[in-house]
C-alpha cells in the first residue's frame, strides 16, 4: 500500500510539470481563437462561435495581445486597445504578465503547440485556444 501512494505522488510530480519550452514561446505569436473555459470546479464551458479572436505578438519574450474581430475579407478589425505582455520563465513554467491601465495579471502557459494553446489564471481557470484559421469562400 505504502508503494502505490509513492508510486501516485511520483506520478502527480511528473504531471505538474510544465513540459513548455522557451523554444515553445515563439509559437504564441498569431491568432487565437477560445475553445473552451474550465472553472475551477471542473465545469466547462465550450465555445462554438466566437465573434473576436486574440491575437499575440511576442519579440525577445515582450509585446501585446489585442482582440481583433475577423471578416469575410480575410481583414481584421480591432479596437485598438492593446494589452502589453512578457513572457517571464519561474520554477520550470512561464508565465504571461499582463500589463494595462486598468490592472496587472498573469497567467500560466500550462501547454502550446502549434495548433493548442492552454492558459491558466490565478482562479484556476482554464482557458483552451486554437490556432484561428481564416475564413475562406474558395
């Protein structure tokens, strides 16, 4: 009994771990469209259609994140409001600060590949992206 509850904690370490790389970082830069909300109560919220899309844009770990709104012209509109970011590595994961005039935040980069992306906020929200892919009529 005394080796399974080893054998579990073990395997909870490994779990934890963030498998992100600073290699991985550069693959936040683009679009991104939410898929999915988890609430920290394990409930989940899905997204089928979303009228705005995150964009990132990151050179040597700084930049912004905007919110555009794509059209049939394969154009973006925005607002112009833009949040400035840096990407900040502590205790084997990175992190994405947020940065406006109305506050300061963060959230963990828990995965990112080239189609995925998953944050994570203070609240233990968990919030799933995909890569956008523009509209296409052909």
């Amino acid at each position: 009994m005394k080796k399974i509850g080893i054998l579990f904690f073990v395997l909870t370490l490994i779990s934890c771990h963030s498998n992100v790389s600073k290699e991985d970082i550069k693959k936040l830069n683009g679009y991104w469209e939410i898929q999915q909300v988890r609430l920290a109560n394990g409930e989940k919220k899905d997204y089928k259609v979303n009228e705005t899309v995150d964009y990132f844009e990151l050179k040597d770990n700084a930049g912004f994140r905007q919110k555009v709104m794509p059209q049939f012209d394969g154009k973006f509109r925005t607002n112009g409001i833009r949040e400035n970011i840096k990407v900040i590595e502590d205790k084997n994961s990175f992190f994405i600060e947020y940065n406006t005039m109305y506050g300061k935040w963060k959230e963990e980069v828990i995965s990112i590949q080239d189609s995925a992306l998953v944050l994570k906020n203070k609240e233990n929200l968990e919030y799933t992206y995909k890569k956008f892919k523009p509209f296409s009529f052909k």
